[in-house]
C-alpha cells in the first residue's frame, strides 16, 4: 500500500457501503447480484483498474484490483464475480487481436458487458485438456456443440471466454479459446442457476451449445490451437486472486471471532478469558500475519512481471486450505452461534469450500509444485 491506493480504498470503500451492502439479502435470494451493480462499479473506474487507459480501464495495477477485491471481501461479498471479469479482461488484452481488444475491453470496463470464462465440463474439471466441448470451422464460421458447467458470472454474462476442442485428434494444440457474444445467441441456452453451499449470490450455471455459430475471427488472437498456452499463461494471476481473496477472508474471520470472544460471557466471564480461546486466536492472528506477509510478496511478482507458475500455486493451495482451517476454527468459538446464518461466521464457512477446488484443485496445484521442484 502507499498514498495513491489508500486514496483509491477509500473511494472503494464509499462504493461498497452505499452500492454492496445495502443489496447483499436480496441478491443471496435471488442468487445473483443486480445488472445495474456492473455498471455503476464501471462508472467508478473499479472493475478493469489493471488495464491500460487506451482501453477503457484505469491505468493503474494488480494492486489495485486487489484493494476491491479485498474490501468486497471484508463484507463478505463473494457474489459479485468481479474476480471472473477481471481474469476474462486479463486473456484478452495479453492475448487478443488488437480489433478484440478495442472491441471489447472498453465494455467489460464500463459494465455494460460481463465476462465469464466457460471453461469446466461435466467431465473435465482441472484436466483441461479432456474437455470435449467443440468447434468445427465451417467457412466463415465455428459451429460449436457442447455443455459447460459451474460457471460463474453464467447468468448475467455478455461475453464468454469458452474453452473449445478444435483438433479432434487431441494433442497439445487441440484446444481453443473463443471469444463469444452470448446476447440472443441461437443455440446457446443458459441452464437454471445452481444451489450451491454457499456463495449463495453468486451466478453459477450450466451453459449448453447446439450447433452454436460464431465468425472464425472470434478465436483469441486470431490464432487456432493456442487455448492451452493461453490458458497457462493467465492462470499465475487468477490463482494470486484466489490467494489474496483467501487472505482477506482470513483476517476477517480473525477479527469477527475476537471481537466476539471479548463481548460473549461464559461462566460469569468474558470468553476471552479462558486460556483455550486466547491460544486460539493467537494461533490465528499469527496464520494470518503469515498470509499477510506471504501474499503481499506475491502480489508485488504479479506487478513486476516476475510470478512463477509453481509460487502461484503455493499461493493457491496454502492459502485456501489456511482459509477453511482458520475460518474453521473460529466459527468453533461462536458455539452454536457459529452454525447459525445469521452469524456471518457461519456464511464465511459455507462460501470458503470452493475455494479449494474452483482455480484448479489444490491436489493438482500439489503436483504443479512437485514437477518444479
């Protein structure tokens, strides 16, 4: 942190209490966040603040989509997908033509186009080359055929990055990326938004492909057979995101159960005061101030370009898995009150499962690390 993005966290955090947290209930019942929320984050320069001016965003860093992504999460704001749309801008404007840059990367700033990445099928999850959804070049055109799965941002999205299988011989340039506008598509149908465990505001869907037509310059970078090198190319800074999402939920999980261990009595005393909670929050304070320190060290290797795929995935599985084990561990001093949905305790709790598993699973993010060594 330094002046200029405390300035920006301030203005952040005026976006949040007035536009996020007077919505939260409503949208967890409607299982997705207003329309209208995208674009008055656009208005506000906040949605795209890590891209170059010429293109619509704001010019500045990772680090300050990290000061949204971090306050989002200190109210506990997990539905709204500006995570997606950010990572979905990132494969665009490293790998896109320059007529799909400027076509769409001043929408997706603005929030009058949202992006999803369609990537996860049925059958094919973190193993990114079983995917089977594909798209056969018919002259001037791909006709697509498939169905993806639990994709986030699935039901607002204008703007899908889909993952699609070109070559249907298989191999290391089989695989696609496509830049399709969903808006009124023929063919393509969005399937009921999910009940999942938690992120309960969040838009997650099924989409499905039938016999889908979309121009041949819809492939990202006007090149066919580069979807799995871009793909790796773009997953260090998502899998950082995961990382600092993790951190901040973590701290808040800390600070909401102390507060509470100091103001909830037990036996005539504040719960605070029994040696058992003292320690574990001590335990917590110090994972967290280790997070802290860790993932702001990565954030400054995603800015200066320096991000290893291995750290990356340190930073995706150590800091996920810590998150559901704090968390957990916390909610253990509300009691029964740590169960209950009233408590945000209990919500953290239910939103942080997926975190292990959406990103790519940590159990691969294990191998990653192990081939490196």
């Amino acid at each position: 942190m330094d002046a200029g993005l405390e300035l920006y966290r301030d203005s952040v955090r005026r976006f949040v209490k007035a536009e996020v947290l007077p919505g939260q209930e409503r949208w967890r019942a409607q299982r997705h966040v207003d329309r209208a929320l995208w674009e008055r984050a656009g208005a506000l320069d906040l949605l795209l603040a890590d891209v170059p001016e010429q293109y619509g965003g704001a010019g500045g860093s990772y680090a300050h989509m990290v000061v949204l992504w971090q306050e989002l999460m200190a109210v506990g704001e997990v539905g709204f997908g500006t995570h997606v749309h950010s990572v979905a801008a990132r494969y665009i404007l490293n790998n896109g033509s320059e007529e799909q840059k400027q076509r769409y990367l001043p929408q997706l700033a603005s929030g009058k186009m949202i992006a999803a990445i369609a990537i996860t099928e049925p059958d094919a999850g973190s193993d990114l080359q079983a995917i089977r959804c594909s798209a056969v070049r018919d002259g001037d055109e791909y006709r697509i055929n498939g169905a993806k799965t639990f994709i986030s941002n699935g039901h607002l999205a204008d703007l899908l990055v889909l993952a699609v299988k070109t070559d249907p011989a298989g191999g290391a340039k089989a695989i696609s990326l496509l830049l399709v506008e969903a808006r009124a598509l023929a063919g393509y149908r969005v399937g009921p938004i999910l009940d999942l465990i938690g992120r309960k505001s969040q838009d997650t869907c099924e989409l499905f492909f039938d016999d889908v037509r979309v121009p041949a310059h819809a492939v990202l970078g006007a090149v066919e057979g580069r979807g799995l090198a871009q793909l790796m190319r773009e997953l260090p800074y998502e899998r950082t995101l995961l990382g600092v999402t993790a951190v901040a939920a973590i701290e808040r999980a800390v600070a909401l159960a102390t507060d509470h261990a100091q103001q909830r009595k037990v036996f005539g005393k504040p719960l605070f005061e029994l040696q058992n909670t003292r320690f574990k929050l001590a335990e917590a304070k110090t994972q967290a101030v280790v997070a802290r320190v860790f993932i702001d060290w990565c954030i400054g290797k995603i800015i200066d370009g320096s991000m290893e795929t291995d750290v990356a995935s340190m930073a995706k599985w150590y800091l996920t898995d810590m998150q559901c084990r704090v968390i957990d561990d916390c909610l253990q001093l509300f009691g029964g009150y740590g169960y209950s949905l009233d408590f945000p305790i209990a919500q953290m709790y239910a939103d942080a499962r997926v975190q292990k598993i959406y990103g790519g699973a940590n159990e691969v993010m294990k191998e990653i690390i192990a081939y490196n060594l």
